[in-house]
C-alpha cells in the first residue's frame, strides 16, 4: 500500500474521506491542504506525511493511480498553480 494511504488509514480516515481527499487535491490543491487539517491528524504525522510527500513526490502519483483518479488532473491544477 502507498505510504500516503497507510498513514490515512493508520488515523482511521475513511475510504470516502480518502477518495474526496484524493479528489479535492486533483481540482484544487490549495483546499487539499485544508481538507487534510480536517482529518483530525495529529500534527507530528502531518509533518512526516509532507516529509514523505517533499522526498518523494511520485508517492502522489501512485496514490492517486490506486484509488483509480486520473492524474492528468493533478499535473493541469499543477501548472494553473505555477501561472
């Protein structure tokens, strides 16, 4: 299992909470970063949630691509965001 789903389970984060999570991020990353506030993680596996995801940013891609997204989304609300 990716390591990014792992911890969300490991915090009892629904399937459901996941997926909208996952869908969230590919629409609109910046109310990504709010919904996983909302999760109720604790604030040391938030750190070392972004430590995972800063060294090594293909773990989103594969998260993505096993919760069955498309990740073209993710790369198109990238680029907006660097504009």
């Amino acid at each position: 299992m990716n390591p990014i789903l792992a911890i969300l389970k490991e915090h009892n984060v629904s399937d459901t909470q996941i997926n909208e999570l996952f869908q969230t991020l590919t629409e609109n990353p910046l109310m990504a970063m709010g919904t996983i506030g909302q999760l109720g993680i604790p604030p040391e596996k938030l750190q070392q949630l972004m430590a995972l995801v800063m060294q090594n940013p293909a773990l989103i891609k594969e998260a993505v691509e096993e919760l069955g997204l498309d990740f073209s989304k993710v790369e198109a609300a990238k680029a907006q965001l660097q504009q």
